[in-house]
C-alpha cells in the first residue's frame, strides 16, 4: 500500500549526553544540535518505521540525486518552555502542511501526518532538558527531507529521507539592519518555486547578499523579476512596510514564501484594528513615503528573529534612513507574538499547542 503508515518509532537512545558541553548563555545559531534526531526512510513507494536515533553524520551514496538535482526541502520552527516548565509549539499545522506543499513543487513524496506529529512530539519529550525556559530561549526544529537514490540521471528520485533535528536558540537579535533594494537579482520568478522551502532557493541568495554587503548593506529587499518594480521579500524574510499608521505587505503567491510568522502578524494587527493592506506594493511608493516622511518603519517577520527592524535601505545609488519610531509596530507585534508562544498571555487564535 503506498505511504502505508506503521504505527510504531523504534528509539534507540544516545550512550551519553553532549548537554554538559553545552554553555546555553553563549549559543551561536544553528551551531549545537541535540542528542537525537528523527529519521525515516522511503523506499519501494512507501515510507518505511520512522526512528529516533543518537544524533550523528549520514552516509549517502556520492551519486544521492539530492546532491546533483536539488530534490531538498526543509522547515523552521520552535519549541518554547514556559515558567512552569510546560512545553509548546507555535502552529506546527502550517509548517507540516508547507513542507509537504514544498515536497509536492518538488517532485517528492509527501510525508504522513501520524509520523510528523508522533514523530516530533516523541522527540521533544526526549529532548525536553535541551529547551530551557526564559523570554527568548528555544529550540530550534529543523525538519527537512533530501532525495538519497543512487543515481545521476536526470528525473525525480524514487528514494528519499526525511528527518528532524534540533539546536537550542536564544533570543535571536543582531541589530536594525541596513537593506538594498535589488534592481538587477531576484529570489524567485513566475512560475517557479519561490513559495517553495526548496534548498536551492537560498543557496541562489547568497551572491547578490554578499554584493550587497560589499555596498554596505546587510541584506536585500526582492524584487519581482519581471519588472523590479514590486517589492516582494526582505532576505529570507516576509516583509513589513508601515506607511503613517497603515501596514503594506504583498501577496503571497508563488513567488512570495507563506510564512507562518507573516499570516500571525497580519492576523494580530487585524484585530487589534490596524489596517493591513495586503497588495503589490511598488518600490516607487516606498521611496516616495521615505522621502515624504510617511515612511515610519519597515521590518521583516520570520521564525528565527520573529521581528527584525529596517533602519535604512539603499536604492539607485541613494540611501534612506528611517526614523525610530518610539511606540513601534514592530516591537510590539514581537512582544504579543512571543507573549503566545511562551504562554505569558492568552492565546485567543489556538495557535499554541502543549507538547
């Protein structure tokens, strides 16, 4: 039966614990991983007993079409401990569905919902010592699925494996940062896989940021690639224009990731009753607000840093600051959204879900 569905993980725990070696005041993100990570195998059309095992290297085959074609797909999200020491994720519905819908755009096998869940929950419990409390700490949850067929033709592979690993985060800031409006380089076309969290998508990013940062800036604003006239992305981020008191952000689409931090901001402005207007949003206009001084912040929204203020873009060889703004959209959407995720508020959406 294809994707059948087995019912149990088979565990297999580590000799010893690397947490002792772990100095939680000073982690760098994405550089320390946890004891154990999830792995599940497809072969045969049918993906096989998911496992927990000792968090190690993978041997894979030189010729795993993942490394030649790209077949590579992944998510983020967290896990946050509150002060009684209880367990939560933030909407861990979405990130399932979108890695499945990158999957799909990817030619690659969706994955079952029982296992995702099971699996993940299975390994939060194991790893529970490894999520500290306190505002800002986390652990960071990386699922991702990689093609491992042995073979460099040139098709979709018939097998994969999909697998979940974590690393404990801190609160994740590095400044206002400073942004260039592309003209030249996009992140994604019509028609392609930009709403995809497929690999390449990033790896695609990283020439035109480091053009970019040679000018000074420390990220990019997207542009479509049609025209360049529409701003789309902020790095790898959704992101947010505040124009006087009105927030603009553009559509999803397949171009634009369906990030699960965009939709909760746009959904708490919502009801607090700030207009959200979602549209095409045209880079004359921002620079236009910037000179006119109706431009009060920009920001971009993602899992990593949640909120990530915009302090000046460059555009056309001109650079634009932007004002502090003493009572910030931004800072304030950050603290009602982690105000959720750490159960230090109510939760009127049902966003937080108790491991």
């Amino acid at each position: 039966m294809k994707n059948a569905v087995p019912q149990a993980i088979e565990i297999t725990r580590a000799s010893t614990s690397k947490i002792g070696q772990v100095d939680f005041e000073n982690l760098n993100f994405g550089k320390v991983f946890t004891d154990h990570m999830f792995v599940c195998d497809y072969v045969n059309g049918v993906w096989q007993t998911p496992k927990i095992v000792p968090y190690g290297p993978l041997t894979m085959d030189p010729s795993a079409r993942v490394f030649h074609y790209g077949q590579a797909v992944f998510e983020g999200m967290k896990a946050y401990k509150d002060d009684k020491g209880d367990t939560f994720l933030f909407r861990p519905d979405e990130n399932f569905k979108r890695i499945n819908k990158s999957s799909a755009r990817l030619a690659m096998p969706e994955f079952p919902e029982e296992f995702f869940f099971e699996g993940l929950n299975t390994l939060l419990k194991l790893e529970n010592d490894w999520i500290k409390p306190g505002f800002g700490n986390s652990l960071y949850i990386r699922p991702f699925s990689i093609a491992t067929q042995a073979s460099v033709s040139a098709s979709e592979a018939d097998e994969y494996k999909f697998l979940i690993i974590c690393s404990p985060a801190q609160s994740y800031y590095s400044g206002d940062v400073s942004v260039l409006i592309a003209e030249e380089y996009s992140r994604s076309a019509s028609g392609g896989i930009g709403y995809a969290k497929a690999a390449g998508n990033y790896a695609a990013q990283f020439y035109p940021t480091n053009l970019a940062k040679q000018e000074g800036y420390q990220q990019i604003i997207w542009t479509d690639s049609n025209t360049h006239e529409f701003v789309e992305e902020a790095g790898t981020m959704n992101v947010f224009f505040r124009i006087n008191d009105t927030l603009l952000t553009a559509p999803t689409s397949d171009r634009i990731l369906d990030g699960v931090t965009r939709k909760s901001l746009i959904a708490i402005a919502e009801k607090e009753g700030i207009t959200v207007d979602v549209r095409p949003v045209k880079v004359s206009e921002i620079v236009e607000a910037a000179k006119n001084g109706s431009l009060k912040e920009v920001f971009g929204a993602g899992t990593a840093a949640v909120v990530s203020p915009v302090k000046a873009f460059g555009y056309k060889g001109e650079h634009y600051e932007i004002e502090k703004q003493e009572n910030s959209y931004a800072s304030h959407f950050k603290d009602a959204l982690m105000n959720i995720q750490y159960n230090k508020s109510e939760d009127p959406f049902g966003w937080r879900v108790k491991v």
